[in-house]
C-alpha cells in the first residue's frame, strides 16, 4: 500500500462542479487580493501582525483568553491532547471523532493516549453514556483525563451538538476531574445553522478551535483558544511538531478575510445542500424504479447502519450501496461547498447544484 495520493490525470475530464467535501472550497479573487495585501513577520518571535490579528480575534470569537495560529485542525486536535494528557492518560470522544477515524493514530504515536470510543447516533454520545464510562480513579486503570466532541459531527452526517447536551457533558466532565476539547472544524457551520454564537457554544470547554480551510473558503489554517496558560503550552507543542512558521501572514490575511466576510455566507452554502436535497428527491421519483439498483446512492441512514456493522468509511459503504427506493434525505451543509462554473469558489444565484457520488 502506498500512502501518498497520486496526482490528478490531466488526461482525465475537469471537475466543474465538485460536490466531494467542503474541504474543496478555494480562495475567491477578493480573498487571494488580501493575501496578497497582507503585511507579515516572524511569526516564531511575535512579530506578524496579520498573525496576532487573528488569534485575537479568535479568541474573542470564542470567548476564551489567548489563541494560536496553527496549519491545520488535526494540529490544533494534537497539540490539545499533547497539553491537556500524559503517556498513559485516557481520552474520551465519539467512536467516530476525528481524532479516532481521520488522524493516523497520532494521539497514541505522540502522546502514547489511548482514546475510549462512545457509542451514540448521528456522531455523538448522550450525556448518560458519557457519565456510565467514566470509572473511579485507581492504579489499576488509565487516569480519564480528557473528553471530546466533534462539533459538527463530521462522520455521523454533519450533525449538530444540542447546546444543552454540550453545557451537561462539561458539567459532568467538571465533577469527575475531566479537562474538556471541542473540535471546531465546523463550529461556525453550527453557529450559523443554530443562532447560537461562537462563544456561546463554547462556553465551559477548556479548549476549542476553528478551521478556516472548509466552508470559510481559506486556503490554509486554524485557530485553537484557551486560557493564557494553556496556548502556552500549545505553543511549545506547535514548535515540536513543526508546526511554527515564519511570515505567516500570507495564510492568516486568508483567514481574517473569511471571518469577515465568509460566515454570514455559510447560509448559503446550507440553502444551497436543503435545495440539492430537494432536486435529488424530485430527480429520483421521475426517473422511477429503473434507478434502484443504481450503485453509488447510499441514505444517510443506512450508510451510518453499514458503518457501524462493518466498520467501512464512507466510501467503503458508497461502494457496496444499492439505492433502495426511499426518497433521498438531501445533503448536509458539511457536504456543500461554494463552487460555480466560474471555479473562483464564490456562491451565488448562478449556482448549478448537484451531488457527485465516487464509487
């Protein structure tokens, strides 16, 4: 098995209109001017002031006191476990977080942690059982140091944490001495679709992140916050994992531009998935039961159903899916991008939207 990803065959007809994830988006015209505008410094001694712009913004948006500039969320989910944990330690989270299903086994690599997975639908566990797997300290059994949530749950559908769920899991957390991380690759997504703000719903967590590489539209980059004393820990982690850069501000001025100008416009992207859903229904009752036995169309439902019987990822259960005549549930904003013909990424009334399934 090789794990580099091979490079897109030229010969191979262009991608006009690409449904696969939200991590698809690319930087609109305006977004890469102010790139290109961005002033910039030594990110590693302090001195970019697109850089430290954005973390202060971050964390006002979340309401926590510092944040820090990272490359990538599987680095800001790293370097949280590698602060809050010690080899040895327990961490708690959904059976199909990111930090289980999509990070290489780098928490058990780096940090030697393992990660007790939680059962529950839709990508999250209920408060119950979060309390039923918590166990009394003793040396016989691993120190449960830390508990996770994916907010939104990518693998369970792009689902949305209830807030009062998320206030009882920190509670709960709180009595049994547990510190506590929200996963906030698609926060605003959830913000946006719920009217609940930013720091609202990360009200109680100890440490949480954005991720401006998906909906937002930037290029490159995340933001974790937390208290003063943990994003100092977090920096010392990020310069371990090489994770600290130098003129920074080129892919912080990307991120600025998407906070100012790109979440309102998360909406659209949620239209565009409902109006997707509905054109789907409507396409497939025409078309009638000549498409039934047609490969590649899955539900939501039993895709999660498949999953948890065979333990396959979604492409293993789009592979072995056969279209069952029900009528199609539509897409979930986590699985709409802003993409026209034009290829700028920019949404619009022009869109043309359909869903590409790969088999």
């Amino acid at each position: 098995m090789t794990y580099t990803p091979p490079p897109r065959d030229a010969r191979q007809t262009p991608v006009r209109i690409n449904l696969l994830s939200d991590t698809q988006t690319r930087p609109t015209p305006e977004m890469r001017e102010a790139i290109a505008r961005a002033e910039v410094g030594d990110e590693q001694i302090g001195d970019d002031p697109t850089v430290n712009v954005l973390c202060e913004r971050v964390a006002d948006l979340l309401g926590k006191e510092a944040a820090v500039f990272m490359p990538s969320g599987t680095m800001c989910n790293v370097a949280a476990t590698l602060t809050h944990c010690r080899p040895g330690d327990e961490i708690l989270a959904h059976e199909t977080a990111h930090i289980i299903a999509r990070e290489g086994g780098a928490h058990a690599a780096l940090g030697g942690f393992q990660i007790t997975p939680l059962s529950g639908a839709d990508g999250k566990f209920s408060p119950d059982t979060f309390r039923k797997a918590l166990h009394p300290r003793s040396r016989y059994q691993p120190p449960q140091t830390v508990v996770s949530v994916e907010q939104t749950a990518n693998i369970g559908g792009g689902t949305i944490w209830n807030k009062a769920d998320l206030d009882e899991v920190v509670q709960i957390a709180r009595s049994g001495g547990l510190a506590t991380h929200m996963d906030g690759a698609r926060l605003l997504n959830a913000c946006v679709a719920s009217g609940i703000s930013a720091r609202d719903m990360a009200l109680g967590w100890d440490s949480a992140w954005l991720d401006f590489s998906k909906g937002l539209g930037a290029p490159v980059g995340a933001a974790i916050a937390g208290s003063r004393d943990f994003i100092d820990e977090v920096w010392r982690w990020k310069q371990r994992l090489g994770g600290s850069m130098r003129q920074a501000g080129i892919c912080a001025a990307a991120c600025v531009y998407a906070l100012d100008h790109h979440v309102d416009r998360l909406a659209d992207d949620h239209a565009n998935a409902r109006g997707a859903g509905a054109g789907s229904i409507a396409n497939r009752r025409d078309r009638g039961a000549a498409t039934r036995n047609q490969p590649g169309f899955l539900q939501p439902r039993r895709r999660r159903r498949y999953r948890r019987k065979n333990g396959g990822g979604v492409a293993g259960a789009r592979r072995a899916a056969r279209h069952d005549g029900r009528p199609h549930q539509g897409l979930h904003p986590s699985r709409c991008q802003r993409c026209d013909d034009r290829g700028d990424g920019r949404t619009g009334a022009r869109h043309r939207t359909r869903r590409v399934d790969r088999t």
